[in-house]
C-alpha cells in the first residue's frame, strides 16, 4: 500500500503543471450547466492522454463522459464537476474540483491494478441546477460503483460537508395588460402577484426550522412602468435538513404563490426545475480515511461554528452508494462561496495547491479502502440504498 501511495503522490506530483493549467483554463473560460464544451473536451483530452479510456457524451448528455482505468474489484468513481454560475464565473471553484479529480484519476489508472481498484472518473455536467449526476445516476453511469467521492474548494477544511436537500422552482403569473394610468382597472397585475408572494414567504420564515431556506429571484418583472404586467416569473429553490423535510415546507411555500394568484387574479404556473437534491449521507469511514490522508499532506481541519450548509446532486448519489463530499481550504477569508471575490481567489497559488493535495487525498482515500480487509468486504456488499 505504501508503495502504491507513493507512485500515486509521484504521478499527481509530476502532473502538476498540467492540472494547474487545467484548472486556470476553465476558470477563465466559465461555462453554465450542460454548456460545458470547452472544459469537457479539455478534461477528456487530458486524460485519455494519460492512458485512461475515455467515452464521451455518457448518459445522452453531451458535456459528459466517463474516463476509466484499472480492473481491480473495488470499483470507485470520482465526480468531476465544471460548469460555472451566471454572471460570477467559478465562484463556486468547479475548476478547482474538475483539476483534482482528473489528478485523481490519472493517480488511481497509475496504480489500480496493483491496488485491487477500478476507477472512473466521471464527467457531471450541470451542478449548478439540473442535477447531472442525478440524471447520469438514473442512466446507469454509477452501475457497478462501490464508492464515490469528489472534493470541494471553500474557505476551510471539512471531512463532511453539511449538505442538505433542495427543491428548484419555476415560477410564472399570467395576468392581463392594460394601461397604468388610464385604465388599471382592466389590467390583472401578475407582479403584484409575485409581491404578494414574496410577502407570504416571509411571513413564513417564522414558522420554518432554524435550517430551513427559502430564496430567488425575479427573472422578469414586467416590460414598461405604464403598463400592467401581464406575464412575470422566477425561479426559487427550497432548502431542508432532508427530502421528508423538504416536501413538507414546499408545500407551504406553494400555497404562498397559490396566494399571490388568488388575491390578483393572476394564474399560476409553477414546475419543479428538475429532480430534488437530496442530503448527503456521508460514509463515515471513508471520510474519516480521507481526513487522515489530506493531514498527512499538511491540510488543518478545524471545526467551524459558522460553516454554512449547501445543496449539491451529489447527496442523491450518497443514497445510492457509499460517498464522500470533503471541502478542501484555498484560503480565501473573508470571500466565501458564489461571491465575485471567490471566483479571484480559484485560480490562486493556495487554490493550485488544493488542486494537488485533493487529488492526492482521494488517490489516497481509494487505495486505503481497497487494502482496508473489513471496509473493502462492506463496499463490496454493500446493499444498494432507495
């Protein structure tokens, strides 16, 4: 084992300027959910440049893939993310996680065989809402896995990352136009609708669970201040501790957009944007694993107070199988997460080294667990989760 850990440290280490210049690439080409082309092509060329075998466009889904390594009997798969958000680019640091888990991968195809693994590493599009890995977990892509792990760039270390359930929503009133001025009485005033609603979500927050989120945007408002919006949507998204929980406060926080429909006359149009994020079920021995290793690199885990929960796809694959969702330091304080200031600090020497050290801990992690006699056994039983 320890000779396999070093040939994987060896081959990330030897790697480093290609992943790093991978890593800066895509961050300064941001591209949004199942746009990803760019960062798609970039990462299949890297890694079947590395002996991997590379299947694009996995699951019907054109910016993914599936590059694969080894025929050990432990089959892992790391997730790679790469899509960015709307008008801040990386701040979420998918460039960062894309980077590591093509180290990763190029880490784990050095020493798979020897090790007893099998690794993917799979290509997720669409994080950022539409829910990929969902999608290439519905189509089959996980079929086989044991384990699955990525790692994620935030302002400090975590073993286990809060992660809790959230529901996306799509949010449009019809109401009817007319003139603001000479006749507002022949108007129905779909943003009036959508205040009314808002209104109704706020007074709500009392009654909701210390954990529970509710927040979004108004994407159109209306078209000129002298006429009545006939037409104005949204998107929302809905956040609990987990999936049961979650239903329950959509419901509620649906009957706050029934109001605004009631009161003005308007109609509603509401849809779920793709399938609920699930929370994470971490598996406690491999992050546990995955802890030991990033120390043993250097890296410092302090519990935090402070740390605030997220939403990710990646909780439904933990349904599914045993998985981990670690957060690795770039130093970035005070800048956190889906903040402009997030976005400088992705392509910084601390968010380079991140993109070693979190390749390395999950080489790392994968090969500890395969030569773990009573972890490998339970992976390798494991029943498969609802």
């Amino acid at each position: 084992m320890a000779d396999a850990k070093e040939a994987a440290r060896e081959r990330v280490e030897r790697a480093r300027d290609e992943l790093v210049a991978l890593s800066h690439r895509i961050h300064a080409n941001p591209e949004l959910a199942f746009e990803e082309e760019q960062a798609c092509a970039w990462l299949c060329e890297l890694l079947e440049g590395a002996g991997l075998e590379v299947e694009r466009g996995v699951g019907d889904l054109p910016t993914a893939f599936a590059a694969r390594a080894g025929s050990g009997p432990l089959q892992v798969v790391v997730c790679a993310e790469y899509d960015a958000l709307p008008a801040v680019g990386h701040a979420c640091g998918h460039n960062v996680i894309a980077a590591m888990a093509a180290g990763a991968g190029l880490a784990l195809a050095r020493v798979a065989d020897d090790a007893g693994l099998r690794v993917t590493v799979l290509g997720t599009p669409a994080e950022e809402g539409g829910g990929g890995k969902i999608l290439l977990l519905q189509r089959g892509l996980f079929e086989g896995a044991h384990a699955a792990m990525m790692v994620h760039p935030s302002p400090y270390e975590q073993a286990e990352m809060p992660i809790i359930a959230v529901s996306h929503l799509k949010v449009a009133y019809t109401g009817k136009e007319a003139h603001a001025s000479a006749y507002p009485f022949l108007g129905v005033n779909a943003a009036d609708a959508l205040v009314v609603a808002q209104t109704a979500i706020g007074l709500l927050r009392q009654q909701l669970r210390a954990g529970d989120r509710v927040h979004g945007i108004v994407t159109k408002g209306g078209d000129a201040a002298n006429v009545i919006p006939a037409l104005t949507t949204g998107n929302w998204m809905v956040r609990s501790e987990t999936l049961d929980q979650l239903e329950e406060i959509r419901a509620k926080v649906v009957r706050c957009f029934e109001a605004g429909a009631l009161a003005t006359g308007a109609t509603l149009e509401l849809a779920e944007d793709g399938d609920p994020y699930s929370e994470m079920r971490h598996d406690h021995d491999l992050s546990a694993l995955y802890r030991r290793n990033a120390e043993a690199l250097g890296r410092s885990f302090v519990d935090h107070s402070d740390r605030g929960a997220g939403s990710t796809d990646m909780g439904n694959i933990s349904l599914a199988m045993p998985s981990i969702h670690p957060t690795i330091g770039i130093d970035s304080l005070p800048a956190v997460n889906h903040q402009p200031e997030f976005t400088a600090e992705c392509a910084t020497p601390a968010a380079d080294k991140a993109v070693v050290d979190g390749a390395v801990a999950m080489a790392w992690t994968a090969i500890d667990a395969a030569a773990d006699p009573a972890l490998r056994d339970r992976l390798l039983a494991r029943p498969r989760r609802p």
